[in-house]
C-alpha cells in the first residue's frame, strides 16, 4: 500500500532546487575512487558504477563477458583503490571446498588438528570464471556469500566485513563448465555484462597498456568504506519506491500481471522477493553516489536490469521462441515506467 500520494504534475522550483543542490554533493571518496581507477580502465563506465554500488551496498556482482575485456583487471584495481584485504581465487573443475575455505590439519608434534583457513577470508574476493568449480564448491560458496561466514568441521568462522564477492563468468565457453545453481545466482545483487569498448576507446587501451606501468593509489580505507555504508543505509526510501520495485519483480512472475500474458508460456520462474530487496539496496547506492540522501524511482528501474536478468528461468518454449532474460526485463519497465513523485515534503524534511 502507498502511504504517500504520487503525482502526476512536475516538481515545485524549491524542491528542485533542492535537488538540484544535493545533487551537486557528490562524496569526495567516490569521486576519488572512480577518478583513480579511470587512470587505469578505459570506458566501462556503467561497469565501475555497478561495482562501486556492490562496494557501497555489501552485495555481490557476477560479470559476465568474453575474455580480454579487463573484467579481472578492473576487480583488482578496485581492491588497490579501497585498500582492503583483497584475495583471488582460480576456479578450476578439481577444485575442492578445502581449496575455498580452508581446511582441518592434523599436527603430529602437538597431536591435536589446527585449522587452516582458505582465501575466502578477505575483504574483497576475487572468483575467476567461477562457472567452471563443481557443485560441491558452489555449495562451499553460497554459505560464504549468503552468511557471511563458513563452517570448517564443527567451527563456524565469521568473514571479515565488509565481504564482497566479485566473480567473473566467461560466456562463450562451454566445456569444463557447471551452470551456477539458481540459489546462488540469487545471491548476487548484480548480473553485469560487459561489453567490447569503443574504437577510440581501444585505442587509449592499448597505448596504456603497452606504456608504462600504472601504479594505482589507495584512496579510502576500509574504515571509511564501512563509514559509507553506513550512510547509504540512511539513505530514505520512499514507500512509494518500495513498492515500484516489489512491483519489478511481481511483474516478471509468469501470469501474474495484465498486459504481459504473452510472456506466461516463456517464463519458468520469475524474480524472487531478493530481488525487490536488492534493487532497493542498488538504489540507495545509487542515489548516494550522485549526491541525494532520497531514491528515485527511476533510480530503481535504471539498476532493475542487472538486479533481475540472472535470477529468471526461462522455459524450453520460450528459449526456442527466442525469449531472452533482456526480453522479459525490458518488457517489465515498459510496462511499469517510473512513477512521479512530489519530492517537495520529501526534500525539505
């Protein structure tokens, strides 16, 4: 239920000036961050916004693109910037849970077992083509993802926070690799695809590339980044956004609304209640980032594509039909766009 009214008439000139101004208050860190990491990456900026915003929000990002397109690159040049315990692990088809999270190691001199524990324990972790460990790892990783912590025999060992999982998923490979179970799917907030760069883009790519080195600086600590955290959970949310986005994903459930009928057949399984939670938290992000301590509903549908198209299941019928998770997604907004709202009490509270 919307507790506040929407409307329908353009914004007062003193709450857009407001807006306006808040607007222009873009925290000095993130400019800092994102000004450090361009002097390395070229282009990509809808990539380093998403990761910025998992950054912010505590969430997880899967990247999806083909290789050379400096997804590992850009990972690793965000763990410089933040300064944090970074840790990288190379999935491969004999990984074992052991390799991930560490293990048991019986001590005969002291004949007692000491734990050992594994590369998940950092900050800001780094999982290469992640689709190509078996299911018994994936398992190993959810609890890591999802819980914030993991279980090493009868020990349960909490993660280091902030925890963010960065994972990389290389689309044009098939042999040697498992689908992600959809319950850990869900457990990334973002899907990104990146795409090749521009000509000209290229270019600067390849002259960086092939010049000297780029030694990136730390420009916040993890302190600070806790510190913006924190912020961009102060961040207001409107009832009215809330339920936008809860309407996001009830829309891409199969037959749930008017207008889409025609997606029921191609759609298994729509966005679960996740998702509405995530493109809220995106939002927040997002809304912090450039400057406004409010969401906007568009603020929500602009994040909605990477919150949703990973946690669709589409069915034989409409895959064969040439249905896509874009398809369903950019069918949802158009039918639901943004709604208007009179930030005019908004603001001045």
């Amino acid at each position: 239920m919307i507790n506040r009214p929407l409307s329908s008439r353009p914004e007062s000139s003193s709450s857009t000036d407001t807006a306006k101004q808040l607007a222009a208050k873009v925290p000095a860190p993130i400019e800092q961050m994102l000004f450090e990491v361009k002097r390395l990456i070229v282009g990509q900026d809808r990539l380093l916004e998403r990761l910025l915003i998992a950054l912010l929000s505590g969430g997880h990002v899967l990247l999806e693109g083909v290789p050379g397109l400096a997804k590992t690159v850009t990972v690793k040049a965000f763990a410089q910037v933040i300064g944090g315990n970074a840790g990288r692990i190379q999935f491969t088809p004999d990984l074992v849970p052991a390799d991930l999270i560490g293990t048991r190691i019986y001590n005969p001199g002291r004949s007692q077992f000491t734990t050992e524990l594994g590369p998940v324990f950092c900050n800001l972790l780094l999982a290469d083509e992640i689709n190509r460990a078996p299911a018994k790892v994936q398992s190993a990783l959810l609890e890591a993802m999802q819980e914030r912590q993991v279980t090493i025999g009868k020990e349960t060992h909490p993660l280091p926070d902030p925890f963010v999982v960065l994972a990389t998923e290389n689309p044009i490979e098939t042999d040697g690799t498992y689908p992600l179970p959809e319950a850990q799917l869900d457990r990334f907030m973002l899907k990104v695809l990146v795409d090749y760069p521009s000509f000209q883009e290229e270019v600067v790519v390849v002259e960086r590339i092939t010049g000297p080195d780029i030694e990136l600086r730390q420009v916040v600590t993890i302190d600070q980044l806790r510190e913006m955290q924190s912020s961009v959970k102060d961040v207001y949310v409107d009832p009215a956004v809330r339920t936008y986005a809860a309407t996001l994903s009830y829309g891409s459930r199969p037959g749930k609304v008017k207008g889409l009928e025609d997606l029921a057949s191609a759609i298994a399984y729509g966005a679960s209640p996740r998702a509405s939670i995530n493109m809220v938290a995106a939002a927040r992000a997002l809304a912090f980032m450039r400057g406004r301590t409010y969401v906007l509903p568009h603020d929500v549908s602009e994040i909605a594509p990477e919150v949703l198209r990973h946690r669709l299941v589409l069915t034989y019928e409409g895959i064969a039909a040439g249905v896509t998770a874009e398809t369903v997604v950019r069918r949802v907004l158009d039918r639901f766009p943004p709604p208007r709202i009179d930030l005019g009490d908004r603001v001045a509270s």
